[in-house]
C-alpha cells in the first residue's frame, strides 16, 4: 500500500472541498491544491457553497496547520486526494 502522512499550513480555501496548502516537503513558498476525500461540498456559484465554504474556513483558518493522510496517493483534477484533520 502507497499511502502517506504529512503536515502542511492552509493558505487558501479555493471552495468548501479544496484547499491549498504549504507543505515542508514541498519547495518553499510552493502551494498543493488538497481536494478532501469523501466530502462533497456545493461547488463555487451553487446553492450552499458559501455557508459550506464557511464552516470549512472556521474549522482550519489559513494558517493552520494541518495533517494530510490517505491511504493510496490519488490525484483528481490536479489536486491531492486526502483527509484533513488539525496538526
């Protein structure tokens, strides 16, 4: 099994089930678009998406760290397939 594990700090939320992150493994100042695995949130223009982009903005505020994890290395769309939870 592929799987991994690492921190990162949120920079941006680009809608309520994508985020892009800073990662240390990553160069410096270089961002991962990080797409959650199993959410399904309204996308950008649909009914919803700012209240779930909001609650998803309060649960990690840019600048926080967080813990990605999976346990396969899957990319939909050009973002990351992972589990987001506090560092």
């Amino acid at each position: 099994m592929s799987g991994f594990s690492f921190g990162a700090t949120v920079i941006r939320w680009v809608d309520a089930d994508t985020v892009l992150v800073d990662p240390p493994i990553y160069p410096q100042d270089t961002g991962l678009r990080v797409r959650l695995k199993d959410v399904w949130e309204p996308e950008i223009g649909e009914d919803g998406e700012d209240l779930a982009r909001a609650k998803a903005e309060a649960a990690f505020p840019v600048g926080s760290k967080v813990l990605l994890t999976n346990t396969r290395v899957r990319w939909t769309y050009w973002r990351l397939e992972a589990c987001l939870d506090p560092a």
